[in-house]
C-alpha cells in the first residue's frame, strides 16, 4: 500500500526538521589510484600479433629477476648503500619497490653514477619537475634499463608531431611508461585514436597530453568501452568523440561499471544523452554518491534538473564536492537529515 501524501509530509517533517548544532563529520572517501601503471604497461606488451600495435622486442625486460622474497627489506641496505640514500632524496618510495617482483634485486645492482645519474638528468632536461621524480621513479624504476639514445629519439618524436614542450613535459611525467614504448608502437596507437574517433592532428595532441595513460592502455579494452559508449548506450559518433575529447578516463574504468552508471542516469533519472554529454563527470562518480544524493534530492520534492525553470539544481553537484556541501549549499539542507535520509535506504 501507498503511504498517503500527508504521512509522507509527516515523516519528511520528523527526520530534516531538528536543528543540527554539531554537524557529523565528513570522511571524504579516497579516491583509488584507478590502475595501477606497472600493469597496464604489462597488458601493452602481452598483447599479440592481432593487436594494431607491432609485439615488444624483449617482454622479459619487465622482470630482471624471476623471484624475490616476499619479505625483502631496503632497510637493511640503505645505510651501506649510496644509490639508496640518492633515491631515497629524491623522494622514491622504497617501500613501494619492495613489493614488486624482481625490481629490489634490480635496483641494488644499479650504481648511481653509472646508471641512473644520466637518465634523471635526461628526465629533468624533458621538464620532469624536481619534486616529481620521486614518483616517476618509484612507478618506473625500469627507465634506468632504457638506452638514453632511444628516449631522446622518443621525446624527438614527440616533437615531430608538433607536440609543445609543456606537451611533452605532460606526457612524460603523467605516464613514467610513455618513454618504454618505441616510436612505431606510440605512432600506431595515436594513429589508432585519429583514425577511430576521427580526430584532427590538434586534437589527437590535445588526447594525448590531457590523458597520456590512455595512449598506452590496454586496447582491448578501450575497443570494448568504445562499443559500449557508442552501440549499447547510443551516442552518436560525433558525441562519441566530444565524450573522449572531454573525458577521456572514461574509456580507461571498468566496462561494468560504465553501463550501470549510463542505465541509472539514463533509465532511472531521465536523463537526456544531451543532458549526459553537458555533464560527462556522473559516468565516472560512484554510483552510491549518485543514488544517494539524487535519492535525497527526490525525497525533498526538489529534483529540478531544467536550467530554464526556477529552482535549479546543477546535474554536476550529484558528482563534485563534499556530502556536507551538497547537502548544505545545494540541497539546503542539514546533514543530520541527511544522515537519517540514509539509514532508510
């Protein structure tokens, strides 16, 4: 049975009408590290001989040695080793390198003056910042094994397609696996984006440094994101590519992930492809934020999503900034009404 109008008055009455003097603290959720880089370089080179792009000369490069302990420590070589002390003032992370299979191993037979001096001053000279090398070592130790004569014809390349320094700088520094890829394989996968999406040559170049990682990932799965976005959720190829254009990670999350979030903003909220394309960022907000703050906007008798009529809430406050700033400024309402908002769902 219904609740009756006047009940359902009652009850919105009863949880948002106290005043709230202490507002519950909020605990912004992190945001996760989508993907992790060393392995999105793994799944370029393992792609095979069907692929648009030529197969990697040496994959074994990734994995100097095949086993390392688990349990292996730097600790108890960075006093005795000058290479660590280098690294570890440059801000790499060594408890991250740990981790990893065979990249221990690899760093501590690496002298600093004879292995790595020549490649930071090689990544500093292409405009990697100071206080950004830490990280781009930490996520690409295997840079040190690239001959330096091959990442200068990269970084040359790069400039032979009119890419701008603060372009290239862009690049490198937001995909540290960039530089690991040889000229044919980039060239293939930017021709790959110009020729599917129809891009002109300022517009490739505008891809690539607003989303570098997205040049080197994992094809498969881009193609299958690229049929998602145009075959089952029906945009047009022109708006395909304004999609790319402006939010291009949304061709690096999980497909899954993808077509849930079309379906309850298309299906459940009414959403226009049109209304979509002008707000790109709720195919990629979680879609509990999305349920939530909708949900609690429809409970209030104020989803107003029309920009030409009164009371207009912005699609983009369902994806951007804090629970207690939409709930304050947006929704003009208080959290702990909110929170009790919440617990009915």
């Amino acid at each position: 049975m219904g609740v009756p109008v006047r009940s359902q008055s009652l009850i919105k009455r009863q949880m948002c009408s106290a005043k709230v003097s202490v507002t519950a603290p909020h605990h912004s959720a992190l945001q996760r590290y989508e993907d992790d880089l060393e392995n999105e370089f793994h799944q370029v080179l393992r792609e095979d001989q069907r692929s648009v792009l030529d197969p990697v000369a040496d994959p074994m490069s990734l994995e100097a040695f095949p086993n390392v302990k688990p349990a292996f420590n730097f600790a108890a070589y960075v006093n005795k080793s000058p290479t660590l002390q280098q690294l570890v003032s440059l801000g790499v992370e060594l408890h991250k390198l740990e981790k990893r299979k065979g990249i221990p191993q690899y760093v501590l037979g690496l002298d600093f003056e004879r292995d790595m001096k020549d490649h930071i001053r090689f990544l500093a000279d292409v405009g990697v910042a100071a206080e950004s090398l830490g990280e781009f070592i930490t996520k690409n130790p295997l840079i040190f094994k690239e001959d330096l004569a091959d990442l200068e014809t990269r970084t040359n390349y790069l400039q032979s397609k009119r890419f701008l320094p603060q372009e290239i700088t862009r690049i490198v520094t937001k995909n540290p696996f960039w530089l690991m890829l040889n000229t044919k394989r980039i060239d293939r996968r930017l021709g790959y984006f110009q020729k599917t999406f129809n891009l002109a040559g300022n517009e490739v170049r505008m891809l690539a440094t607003k989303q570098p990682r997205l040049i080197t990932y994992n094809l498969e799965h881009v193609q299958k994101n690229t049929f998602t976005v145009q075959e089952e959720m029906g945009f047009e190829k022109e708006e395909v590519k304004q999609l790319l254009l402006n939010k291009p990670r949304i061709w690096m999350i999980k497909t899954e992930a993808l077509q849930y979030r079309f379906e309850y903003v298309h299906r459940r909220m009414k959403l226009s492809h049109a209304e979509i394309l002008q707000t790109p960022d709720l195919l990629l907000t979680r879609d509990v934020r999305i349920k939530q703050r909708h949900g609690f906007l429809k409970f209030l008798g104020k989803v107003q999503y029309d920009p030409k009529k009164e009371l207009y809430i912005p699609l983009k406050s369902l994806a951007v900034g804090t629970d207690e700033e939409f709930v304050t400024e947006i929704a003009k309402s208080n959290m702990e009404c909110y929170n009790r908002f919440l617990k009915t769902l």
